[in-house]
C-alpha cells in the first residue's frame, strides 16, 4: 500500500506539473463541445452537405472522435431504432469485431472485443474483459446489456482501456451516455406493434422545474413478445420475452461553476430462450423442454455526478449503486438433445420433476471514481484520479439430476470483491502536429469466498461441503500512443498499451458435490499492439477509419465442459488475436447518407501443454470469436412536396454479418455465419411519423451460442426470427 500511495502522489503531483505549463500564457477558455450525432447529414453551411462531428468521452473528457488515438464505434439514438427487442446482439452487431454470446439468460452471457472475452461462460459476475459504464459508473455482467433507454450515444471503445477504467477491460470498454436533462422543452411517445405478440412502447419527457437551475428528463419503456419458438413437448412457444423499464435525470447548474446530476434507472425484464435446442432436429427450430423456462432480471440502480470548476481544471465525482436480482429456473435435459445423445424416445427425458435447476442471483454494486482534469482547449491535455469499486454477491442455485454428482445438490456461493485504483494520462504536443499520450494505473484488487454445498443424496456426492478463501493482487497497467496530424483531415497513430483482467474464485463451485475446493483463477493480462487511421475527405462528406491491432493474452480462464461427468473444468490458455477494422459514413446529398464497417479477427489459442485433459491443442480457434463481421446502412430522409402532401419520407436499410466462430476451445463444432436484413420506411410531416418495419426479414434462425455433447447431440441457442410491424412516433 505505500507503494500504491507513493505512485498516486507521483502521478497527479506531475499530471498538476503539466497543466501549470499548459496553463502559462492562457488568457481564455473555450466551452466544452456539445455531443453531436453524425446520423444525419449537415447542410448548414450554405448548400453544402457535410457529416455532423461526434464527440466522445472515451478519455474521461469531451473531444473529437477524429482526433482520438482509439478504435471508437459510435452509435447515435437513431442508429438503435432496431434494438428494441434483442438489444445486446443489435449493439454488437452494429460494431465491428464485438460480439454478444447470447446463452439464452442476460446474466451469464458474454461479451468479446477483438476475439478477447470470457470465452465460455463467465465463471463469475466480474469475470469478463469488456467493461459496461452507465452514465460514467460500471457494472458486472449482471447488469450488462440492459436496454438503450433514452440514449444519446453508445461508446465502444476498443483495445486493453484498463489505464482509464480500471479492472475487466482488457478487451475494451462500452459508454453508455444518455440524453442529458438540459430544460429543452420535449415530449415524445412511440408505439409499435408487431408479428408474434411484438408491443413495444417509449414515452419521454424533459423540460425546466427552476428556471436557469432545476432541469429533469425521464423515459418509460415497455415491450414484449409471445415467442416464436414451438415447444414441442408441453406445447405452447417458447422464446418469449418481456421487458418493463424506465430512467430518469434531474440536473442541478450552481452559479459557482457547481452542478450536479442525478441518473436513476430501473429494469425488470424476463426472457423464456431455450439453451438446448437440437440442430438438425426435422422441425428445428423446436423447443424439448418439460417445463416453462424462466430468466428474470431486476436492476435499480443510480448515479451520481458532481462536477466543480476551478481556474485551473475541472473536478469531478461520479458515484454508482445497483441492486441486481435474477431468479433462472432450467430444464437441463431437453428432451430432443438428450434422445439424440443417448438413442432414447424423447419421452423418456419428459419428466418434469428432474433433471431441473433454480438459479437465484442477488449483487450489491458500489462505485466511486474522482477525478481532476484538463479542459477541453488545454495546449496539454491531463487527466488524474482515484476510484474504488465493490461487488456483494450471492448465489443459491439447487439442482436435480440423473446422470451426475456434479448436477445434484444446494450450492450457496457468496463473493465480496473490491477494487482500489489509482490513475493519470496525459497528452503532450511534441511538435506541431505530433502528440504523445502515456497514462498509467495502480490498483488492488481483494476477493472474499464463501462456498456451502448440501447434497440431495444423489450417489457419489458428500453430505456437505464448506469452503472459505481469499485472494488478492496488486498490479499496474497502462497504455502509450503517439499520432500525427498529416493534414486537418488525416490524423495516424501507433500505440502499445498493458491489459488486465481480474482472476477471483469461480462462483459455480463446480467440485463442492464431490468435496473438493475450488482454486482461484489467475488474472489475464495482455500486451496489445495498435495502428490506425482517421480521414475525412470529399469536402467533410465522407469518413473514413481504420485500425489493425495484435494482442499477446496470458492465462485465459476457460470452462471445459465433460460429457462423462456433465461438469466444467477451469483451465487457463494463452492466446492471440489480430485483425483490423474499417469503418466509414458518407452523405451522398442532404437525404441519403450510408453507414457500414467492417472487422476481422483471427484468435487462436497457443502454448497449450501436449496432453492436455481437455483435448485442447495450440493453434485451435479462441470461442466465440467470429473471424469476420460486418454492417452496413442506407439512410433516406427525402422531403415531399406535390402541393397535397408536404414532408418527408424517411427510410433505412440495414444489413448485419456474423462471421463463423468455434463453440468450444476444443473446437468440437463451430457455429454458422449468419447475415440479417432489417427494412424500415415511412413518412414524417411535422412532429408526426408513421412507419413499417421488418427486422430479420428473411428468417433466419442463426445459432447465437452451441454446447456440444456429441457430433449428433449438439445444442443451440437459436435468435429470433422476423418481426414485421407497423410504428408510430409523436413529438410536443
């Protein structure tokens, strides 16, 4: 700990050092930059159409995603229209090189960056190498993916961000900004309707309580959707989901420079997705479960955000909480999977009263970061501060199973993690148009584990189990970049930058039920290699960036799953990854734009013992890792004007690719590359638009996630089909 103080003082003794220099000879300085969206193409300059900026907030301030050394996506509110139901696979989808694995229950699913994630499934709510932040504060897996509500921007920032964010972020990080309550007057309401029981409804308020001080803003969402999955052992369709959500912003401007935001959200969602589906079964997609499936999530959560300016720089505190409480209640054996891996009817596997599991989840999340930094038009660009994260969680999970100790008994997890880190970067000009960026992060992470199993007397198993234990780690991380602006309108850069993710205890207590303790999993960590560019050309019509990466990864913690005894086992692998992206947006004229990237990624495992138990060898391909995924758009806003009817015609088109990836690290199966294609059009007069939709047009039932068995015994995860529907939005 002396060492860590020590390195703290250090670092915002000379993050303070340099804005002194920076500050020398300022006579003025400039407001921050509002965030913008580059949706719609910009025409106010005279006739000339051109993209809008973006500002993000990747490096903790404000500033031009052209002249940030990062791989950024950014996406605009308008770009999320098609989310609503699937929203973490939309998201993703609309990136390139990030990718959802949708296990069929949002909180045990994964997220992967770069061909960097958990892999399998996360083995505990903090095991995970990408980041989400909800207005400035993170969350755990649990509370991952929740819906964009009222969302201004979605940040994915990609590359080790662990200098700046801290723990997990070793594949990157998601911002989540949403709209700020800043007294504009505005009341909107959205309504679709759709195909298999799809309702959706958003309604959204903001304006002014004290004028010139007290502002507010507040969304309410709610949507559902009967399934479309048939289930062909208790009849009915599964695949069905519901979802209940709101947020809320009140905003406080002091007269000294003073204000305060409060950000509240909740969520409560359930979803009823098969994990076992048969691929290949004559009616697939078909559902063999005997019992009615249930994932529910409920999420209140909050943060707080104080910002101060003084002559010098900008102070600023943001504290988070959540409660995140999940029930999952499974059919382990569906029955169709099962038939075909044991050559039994499926009516031997129908039996409700086994082969079963409950899954109750309960997390506590606190966080507070404070941080003192530059401003926007600062010659040197700094940033300093000091956070602290912690989880409280728990899990009761009881299952009842045929074939397995492993699967039978009470297993009560708890876990008590913290984080303490401290952090700088700075941005120097070392010449005209060459600047330098080093930061750097100390932290400490603690875990606390208590694991208490009783048996159901299944043979094999031990009456009970108990098992207490701790594991800790200090550590550094940090990044280093150098980018050049050739021209106003180009800028490269190079960079190298040290991730980390936090190891802890797997939660699952996979040997309890055979008396056995579980041992801690060691930290991954990465050295990542990054080059990029960033241009504008046709006249600031068009944009174009891209980067190529490589990431050196140590000690990746992977499940392995054992048919023999239906259990995991954690093994650590090391692994690389390479690819590129490149994206880009081009305004044709003032009412057609088009958007689209591309990424590939080729993640493959390396280094791996001969013999090893699992039968994982070197050069297999990392899970969950598509190689190739793309997306592109066609945006049309054309104004109407015949003399009958006046105003606009609106419309998008988009297409979204999946590349093939491995299921598994013994690359038993791999699952199919997929494309899907969402239309939408109608027409906008005034504060009114009326409009048509069919998302996933064509059908396809791609496969989100597999879980192999045997070559014939193959469960899937399968995605939703098409939904058409028609939608209306009205603005006062």
């Amino acid at each position: 700990m002396h060492l860590l103080n020590a390195s703290v003082c250090s670092v915002l003794v000379s993050l303070m050092a340099t804005n002194a220099i920076a500050q020398e000879g300022k006579q003025a300085r400039l407001p921050a930059p509002k965030p913008l969206s580059e949706e719609k193409p910009n025409t106010a300059n005279g006739d000339t159409t051109v993209l809008e900026g973006i500002v993000v907030t990747a490096r903790k301030h404000e500033e031009d995603i052209a002249r940030v050394p990062l791989s950024i996506t950014v996406l605009t509110a308008d770009d999320l229209r098609n989310t609503v139901a699937d929203a973490p696979g939309s998201i993703t989808r609309s990136a390139p090189n990030f990718y959802f694995a949708d296990i069929g229950d949002p909180t045990q699913a994964s997220y992967t960056m770069r061909g960097m994630g958990a892999l399998i499934r996360p083995l505990n709510s903090t095991d995970t190498t990408v980041t989400f932040n909800y207005d400035g504060a993170p969350t755990t897996l649990l509370g991952a993916g929740m819906q964009p509500l009222d969302v201004q921007t979605i940040e994915v920032v990609r590359g080790p961000q662990s200098s700046l964010y801290g723990r997990s972020t070793l594949g990157g990080v998601v911002n989540v900004v949403t709209n700020e309550a800043d007294g504009t007057p505005e009341v909107l309401a959205r309504a679709e309707v759709g195909s298999d029981g799809y309702r959706f409804v958003d309604l959204v308020a903001g304006g002014t309580l004290i004028p010139d001080q007290l502002y507010a803003r507040g969304a309410v969402r709610y949507s559902n959707f009967d399934g479309d999955i048939p289930n062909g052992i208790i009849g009915g369709k599964d695949g069905n989901r519901d979802l209940s959500a709101a947020h809320g912003t009140l905003k406080w401007e002091g007269s000294e420079g003073t204000t305060v935001t409060f950000s509240g959200f909740y969520e409560n969602g359930m979803v009823n997705l098969p994990q076992f589906i048969l691929r290949g079964h004559p009616k697939y997609p078909i559902s063999g479960t005997d019992i009615h499936q249930e994932a529910s999530r409920n999420i209140l959560g909050g943060t707080l955000t104080v910002e101060h300016e003084f002559e010098f720089g900008r102070l600023t505190s943001v504290t988070g909480g959540q409660r995140i409480n999940t029930v999952n209640i499974v059919d382990t054996t569906d029955s169709y999977l099962y038939s075909a891996l044991f050559g039994l009817p499926p009516s031997f596997f129908a039996n409700p009263a086994t082969d079963h599991a409950r899954l109750a989840q309960r997390e506590r999340i606190f966080s507070q970061e404070v941080r003192l930094s530059s401003y926007e038009d600062s010659e040197i660009q700094w940033v300093g501060g000091v956070s602290y994260f912690r989880s409280g969680y728990n899990q009761l999970r009881n299952i009842v199973g045929s074939f397995s100790p492993y699967a039978n008994g009470t297993f009560d997890a708890s876990l008590d993690s913290q984080t303490y880190g401290a952090f700088g970067e700075v941005t120097v000009p070392l010449a005209d148009r060459l600047k330098l960026t080093t930061g750097l992060r100390f932290a400490r992470d603690e875990q606390d584990y208590k694991g208490r199993y009783v048996s159901n007397g299944f043979p094999g198993t031990v009456p009970f189990f108990n098992q207490d234990g701790k594991t800790g780690e200090t550590y550094a991380t940090g990044r280093a970049s150098l980018s050049y602006e050739w021209t106003d309108e180009l800028m490269t850069y190079v960079s190298i930058g040290r991730g980390h993710s936090s190891g802890g205890f797997d939660v699952f207590m996979t040997n309890a039920a055979v008396g056995l303790p579980e041992t801690p999993f060691d930290p991954a960590t990465s050295w990542a290699y990054e080059a990029g560019a960033k241009l504008s050309f046709l006249d600031d019509r068009a944009s174009l960036y891209g980067s190529v990466f490589f990431n050196d990864v140590k000690n990746g913690p992977t499940y392995n799953y054992s048919v023999a005894t239906q259990s995991f086992t954690i093994l650590p692998y090391d692994y690389e990854t390479k690819g590129f992206e490149l994206e880009g947006r081009f305004a044709a004229n003032d009412w057609l734009s088009l958007r689209g990237g591309v990424g590939y990624t080729h993640a493959e495992l390396k280094n791996v013992p001969a013999g090893d138990p699992a039968g994982v060898r070197s050069g297999n391909k990392v899970p969950n890792a598509p190689e190739w995924t793309a997306n592109a758009a066609l945006d049309v806003n054309h104004p109407v004007e015949n003399g009958f009817i006046n105003g606009e015609v609106f419309g998008t088109a988009e297409y979204q690719f999946v590349g093939r990836r491995a299921a598994d690290p013994v690359n038993n199966t791999f699952l199919k590359n997929y494309g899907l294609v969402n239309l939408s059009t109608g027409f906008r007069k005034d504060n009114l638009e009326v409009y048509a939709f069919a998302r996933n047009v064509f059908d396809n039932r791609y496969e989100a996630f597999g879980s192999f068995l045997s070559p014939s015994a193959i469960g899937l995860v399968v995605g939703q089909g098409r939904t058409v529907g028609v939608g209306m939005t009205a603005k006062f």
